[in-house]
C-alpha cells in the first residue's frame, strides 16, 4: 500500500515568503565574502561604498514612503533589504579590512625560517607527508630569538611524537619552522613546516585540558575494539580521524559516506535536542530548557572542536534557541541563512571552505528540497520509505554539484549507503558521548564504547560494501563544467519526482531537450573516456606509468607477469588505471620506500600481491603496513643491491640499497633502485626518489649505463646528479609527477639537463597515464593526452620513438 503525497504537509505560503527574506542577505554575504578573500585590497573601498550606500538609501527611503505615487512607495518597502545586504557587505569587507596588516606583515616571512608560538584551535589529522597537520593561530613569531607579538591564522604541520594524544585546541606549542605562502582564499597566512622537536609550552586553559584528557582516553579505549569500526568511532564520537585507514577513507568517499568520518552539524542537533527533551521531561520551563540545551551544545563543541560543519551547526542552532526564547515560531531556512550570515561576518573565509560549503547546501537540501521529494515518492511508495529516501536524496541533490567542482568522481550509490549508514550515525554519536561521560568509572566506560562500536562498524562495512559495486563512482574531471552537468541531471530528477503543474509544451521540450543534451553528452563522454579509449590503448605494452598525481605508481609487465613499482598515495586514483589496463594481480609489487606519495595506497593491494619486495621500514607504521600485507597472503623480501629474479620472461636487477646500509637512514636515499629488462621490456632503470648524493654514489658502486628507459628520480626534483644521467644516456626519460603540485616539480634545470642531453621527456602531469611497448623500429608510446602546444618537442634527439594518444 502506497502512502498519500498529502501526507507530508507543504510549507504554509506566509511561511515561504518569511523564509525568503534572508535569501538575498545570505547570497550577499557569501558573494562579497569570497570576494574580499581572494581580492582583499578591496575591502577598505567595499567598506566605504557601503557605508555611501547606506547614508544614501535611508533618507532616500523616507522621502519614498511619503510620496503620494504608490509605486513609490511600494518601492520604500524594498529599500531596507537592501540598507541590510549593504551593511552585511560593509561589515564582512571591514572584518577583511582589519586583518589584512598582520597577513602582510605574516606573508613577508615566506620562504624563511622562524621561530613561532602558536596555539592550536582544531585536531590535528596525518598528512599524506606523515606529519600531523591542524589549524592554529601564531601568538609570536620571528628569526632565532627575535620574536614579536603578531596574532595570524597558520596551518602547522609537526612530527608525530609521544605527546600527539593529547594535543588539540588550546595547546601552545613552540617550534622552529620553515614557512611557505598560501594561496588566495586559504584562511591560513601561512603553512609552517616544523623542523626539529616541537616544544609543548601549555595544554591551554583547565577546559580544554580537560577535554583533551577524555579524547584520548576514550580514542585508547576504542583501538582496543575490531577495525573497520574502531576506525570510525572517535570521529563520530569525538571528532578525530587518525585512526582512519587509507583504505576505509577511500571507501567512505566512493559511497558518499564522507560526512560521516567526523562528527558533523546532524551531531551536534541531537546533542542540543537531548539536552532540550531531558529537561521537558523533567518539567523545566522554556528558559531552563534552553539553557541546558545550550550548555551541551557548547560543551559537545569544545569536546570535538570547532570544525566548519560544526560551526555551522552551532551557529544555526543558537540562532534557533534564541528565536524560540523569544517565542517566535522557528523557520528553518531563514535560521540555516541567518547562522551563515552571522558566520561569514565573523569570519569571510569560511565562504571558500568546501566543508562549510557543503554543509550549509546540505542543510538548506535537507529543508527545502526534501519535503516536496518526500511528497512526490509518497505517491508511490510507504509514507515511511519515502520519507527515509528523501532525506538522503535531497541532500545528495543540493552537494552534487559543490563535491564536482572538487572531487574527480561522482558516487552513484551514495543515497542507497546514506539510507543504510545514516540511522547507525546518531547512535554511535549518542553512546560515544556516554563513553566519554563515563570515564572516571572505567567499566561503564568500555560497556558504552564497546556498544557505540557495533554502529561504527555498521557503517564503516556499508562502505566497504556499497563501494565495491560495480560502477560504484563515475570519473569525471572536476571543475565548473562538471559541477553543471551534475545540477542539471539534480534538476531532472528532482522535477521529474516532485508533483508539479503540467508544463507548457514549448517549456517541456526545452526541459526534455536539456536533459537529453546533459545525458548524451555525459554518455558520450563516458563512452570516449571507456571503451574508445580502451580500444586506442596498445594491449602488448611493456611498461606503464599511471597517473596518479604527486607519486609513483608503475607498472612493469612480460609474458602477462606484472611487477608493480609502488603504488602512489591515493586508492582511487590507483584502482582507477589498475582497472584501465585490466590488472586484477600482482606478481610482485615493489615499495621502493614509504613515504606516503609511493606508499600511501598499499592497502588497495592487500590480498593481490603474491610477493612484497621493500626497503627497509623506518617507523613501526611502515611495518604494520608489511604485516597487513602478509597477512593477506604476500611473502615479504627486503631488497638489497646484488638480488635478483625472473618477471615472465623479464629479468630484473636490484642496484640499491646497499645491505644494511650505514650512510643513509630510511627514506628516500634508500629507496630501492631496480633495473629490468628482457622478455620484450626495454632496459628500463627506475631511480624511485634518490637525491644527487645517493645517485652518485650508486653510479660509482652499480656502475649503471645505456639504459633505454629512466624513470627519473624524485619527479623530477633539482636534486640530479647529472654524471649518473650521461652515462645512462636514455632513450627515454619518464617523469611521474603531479599536475600543479606545492614543489614545483619537475624543476627546470632538471628538464635543461635531460634536453641537453637529447634525451625525449614524457609528464604524467602533462601526458596523463604512459604507456611504452618495444617495437621493431624502436619505442613506441601512447599517452592519455596530447602534448600541450606550449610543451616543447619531446623527441628532440630525432631517435626511433614513435608515439600515439588517446583521442
């Protein structure tokens, strides 16, 4: 039996136009905050012509409200909207205006080395450099000893040390750091790069010590409980996401169950409600009410830090309290658009945050677009199924298009995992909040922790689940043109499921005519992107270099045995060519060190790799990562200058490390350098990220020379040592890098060098994914892209390599 559509009631028409009112406010706030943010000379003139605007406007008003024309003044109703946006605008340009001095003076120190002292205002999270990166505010800072008083917002990132528990919002750190600049828009001034120990000067004030104390008790709790959900539970609970796995976090994004890693604005509603219902059902007042309910909510914000959906959701909720002591009747749109106003104006950066973003599209989804949705499913479904649809789907709808302009794939199955994850969320949220309440009685403790740990894992297997069905994600490039494929296909849904007034036939066939060019020129890019692509690929290629971004990941193949050469740091990108080129296993996949950029995406490989061949392993993470590989079935053989072995009818060299080498520590000077050739591959040397000091003395032990193919090292860094490149004297030299990476590779003089030695380049980060097959006239290659018209020849030496592309 169907539900009725009347059964979900529409908004009453007074309601609507209440609602509405803020629209323009809040559209203005955040138009004039990204642009102040990415332009911020303009503020002091915005400011100014605001304030004109505003002295020009009130008594034009007056003067319109007397007139005895009612055009007029009908037209004087309007003006004080616009006295509101003009302030608004005035007010988010002088919030600009007054930190502009202390940015500049912050963005002189650029490209130096200070000293700082800083207090840290969000959780720290691993970066894909293996630091802990958060958000802080400098107190002081300077060269040496020479610091001044200066208050910016900066973005650190530190070593991991035995103190990292514990460190969170309030904690004041002292460290020597070299310094970078940031993009316009960033809200940080500057990125600071710790160099050395980080001195932990305080833990803050007696609140925010406290609160650190119960996240880390309770995070040691849950990493006594099983993975995947130990995994997910001290983000929904407490907000920290370090336990996260790489592979768990990749699954999370394909299903479309991201917002679910951390504690997002759903949390902090049911946080504030309890508290709300508690105090109903002891009979409090409305006062007394809201006053506790407050009281959570700004204790459960300390607790899991001020993050941009957490902002967002106090804000709205403390507008909502207030309206509702008040005792005005509580509009959901005008609170959601009076809670970002309000914190744009405290802080106009937050407009550029993609997480602020979509948390605010995905409330205002929640509110306007999934009532009419629920109505239009209850024509065919249970009032209850339909409703439980809509939820997700709306939100879905309103976050489509912001996720495009970010995010390289689009998850199809997001609203099924959504309607599957999202009843285990609050639970979790609610019995890890218990846990942490607990914690002076520690059987209490672990009962409510091991209980929130049963939805944790509820959702972190939904996940896992729903991201392995196939076409799962669809790949599309991200930018604008995406982002309006994906609202127009959202608007075709949404009108073709929400009951409507028949359409004029000229409009329903510009409608049908839209969505017909939308799904057509979608498919037909699906179509040159899979099979036409697919078909215009060489099958007998030797070597591969994928394009993964700022990484290595490549692959070697003869007689259809595959040697991987690490593995970049991101699965999907990884999974994505893997697939491409049809490679469901691995005969061997080499990790030549661990940086996360080479090693980042192993776990995509656990269970398909029948030998791991690895440097040596520098911190007891990079072994965890051996042991989840070996316990999937892999034998592990630490690689050392002299081994050797057979890949089909393929051999292949290791040249470096060294055994039990002294010189170098872990890393990058120790990466594993093997040579293969034979079997139809070409003599090809793979140099991982060796500097110019280890690549010398490799040249004077390992002796190598004429290789067909180098794989350069380090992407491409200034770090050569140009001796070792001469007497290779290459064929053919590839460079795995990503495209508009922080480091500037390839460098320059890097790419004078192999030109000045006849040598033809091929980028990742120009050509995209690199295939190489040994013909009979020479190399023959195919690239993903064209050569971009500005790239010089990339066979300037005129030697037999013959190349083709993808159309």
């Amino acid at each position: 039996m169907t539900g009725d559509a009347s059964a979900v009631p529409a908004p009453h028409p007074h309601q609507r136009l209440r609602d509405v009112r803020m629209v323009p406010v809040a559209v203005t706030a955040w138009t004039v905050a990204l642009l102040v943010s990415f332009l911020p000379a303009v503020s002091w003139p915005l400011l100014g012509a605001a304030v004109l605007l505003g002295a020009i406007l009130l008594p034009v008003r007056r003067r319109m409200a007397a007139s005895p024309v009612g055009l007029y003044r009908a037209a004087a109703r309007a003006v004080p909207l616009l006295i509101v946006c003009a302030g608004v605008a005035g007010g988010i340009g002088g919030s600009i205006a007054l930190t502009t001095v202390a940015r500049d003076e912050a963005a002189g120190w650029a490209g130096h080395a200070v000293t700082a002292e800083v207090s840290v205002r969000s959780l720290p999270s691993v970066g894909a450099d293996g630091r802990l990166w958060a958000d802080a505010d400098t107190i002081r800072i300077g060269p040496g000893d020479r610091l001044r008083d200066l208050g910016v917002p900066v973005r650190i990132g530190i070593p991991v040390d035995a103190r990292s528990a514990t460190l969170g919002p309030g904690t004041v750190l002292r460290l020597t750091a070299q310094t970078k600049g940031t993009d316009a828009g960033e809200r940080a001034a500057l990125v600071l790069f710790a160099a050395g120990s980080v001195e932990h000067l305080s833990r803050g004030g007696p609140v925010e010590t406290l609160a650190g104390d119960v996240r880390a008790a309770f995070i040691a709790r849950t990493q006594r409980l099983p993975e995947p959900g130990s995994e997910l539970l001290p983000g929904l609970a407490v907000g920290d996401v370090r336990a996260v796995s790489p592979e768990l976090d990749a699954a999370m994004k394909a299903s479309g169950l991201s917002h679910l890693t951390a504690v997002s604005g759903s949390n902090l509603a049911l946080v504030a409600a309890a508290g709300f219902g508690i105090v109903t059902l002891l009979g409090g007042g409305r006062f007394l009410r809201i006053a506790v309910a407050a009281l959570a909510l700004a204790g459960f914000v300390v607790l899991v830090t001020p993050q941009p959906s957490v902002i967002r959701a106090a804000a709205m909720a403390g507008v909502a309290m207030f309206a509702l002591l008040l005792g005005r009747p509580r509009a959901g749109l005008s609170v959601l658009l009076l809670a970002v106003t309000v914190l744009l104006l405290a802080d106009p950066r937050l407009a550029a945050a993609p997480g602020f973003a979509l948390s605010a599209a995905a409330t205002a989804g929640l509110i306007v677009l999934a009532p009419p949705l629920a109505r239009g499913l209850g024509r065919w479904l249970p009032r209850p199924l339909a409703l439980a649809i809509a939820v997700p789907l709306s939100a879905q709808l309103a976050c489509g298009p912001i996720i495009a302009l970010f995010a390289a794939q689009q998850s199809v199955v997001a609203v099924l995992a959504n309607l599957l994850a999202e009843p285990a969320s609050p639970i979790a949220t609610v019995l890890g909040l218990l846990a942490c309440l607990a914690m002076p009685v520690p059987p209490v403790a672990d009962l409510f922790a091991a209980a929130a740990w049963l939805p944790s894992a509820w959702i972190a297997q939904t996940a896992v689940m729903t991201a392995a069905l196939p076409a799962a994600t669809v790949a599309a490039p991200a930018g604008i043109g995406t982002a309006l494929v994906v609202a127009a296909l959202s608007a075709g849904l949404y009108a073709l499921i929400v009951p409507h007034r028949p359409l004029r036939p000229l409009v329903r066939m510009l409608v049908a005519g839209l969505l017909a060019v939308t799904v057509g020129a979608t498919g037909g890019w699906a179509v040159l992107q899979g099979p036409v692509a697919l078909a215009q690929r060489p099958a007998d290629w030797s070597i591969a270099m994928c394009d993964i971004g700022q990484g290595d990941a490549i692959l070697v193949r003869s007689a259809g045995h595959v040697m991987l050469i690490d593995t970049g740091p991101d699965h999907e990108p990884l999974r994505r060519c893997l697939g491409d080129l049809g490679i469901d296993r691995l005969d061997v996949l080499l990790l030549t060190h661990f940086d996360h950029d080479h090693a980042g995406a192993a776990d995509e490989l656990a269970g398909r790799a029948d030998v791991v061949l690895h440097g040596p392993p520098g911190t007891p993470k990079h072994e965890q990562l051996l042991r989840r590989l070996q316990q999937r079935g892999a034998r592990l053989v630490t690689a050392a200058a002299g081994m050797t072995g057979r890949l089909g009818d393929a051999d292949w060299r290791v040249l470096w490390p060294r055994r039990d080498e002294k010189v170098f520590p872990p890393g990058n000077d120790v990466g594993v350098i093997v040579e293969v050739s034979g079997g139809g591959v070409p003599r090809s040397l793979f140099l991982a990220d060796l500097s110019a000091a280890s690549q010398g003395m490799l040249r004077r032990i390992a002796r190598p020379h004429d290789e067909t193919i180098v794989k350069v090292a380090h992407h491409g860094s200034a770090d050569q040592d140009p001796q070792l490149y001469a007497v290779l004297n290459p064929a053919l030299a590839l460079i795995s890098v990503g495209e508009g990476n922080d480091y500037g590779h390839p460098r320059a003089s890097t790419l004078d060098m192999l030109r000045a030695l006849g040598v033809p380049i091929l980028r990742t980060d120009q050509r995209g994914t690199i295939l190489v097959s040994q013909g009979e006239d020479g190399l023959r290659v195919w690239a993903e892209r064209p050569t971009p018209p500005a790239t010089p020849d990339p066979n300037p030496s005129g030697r037999p390599t013959t190349t083709a592309r993808a159309p």
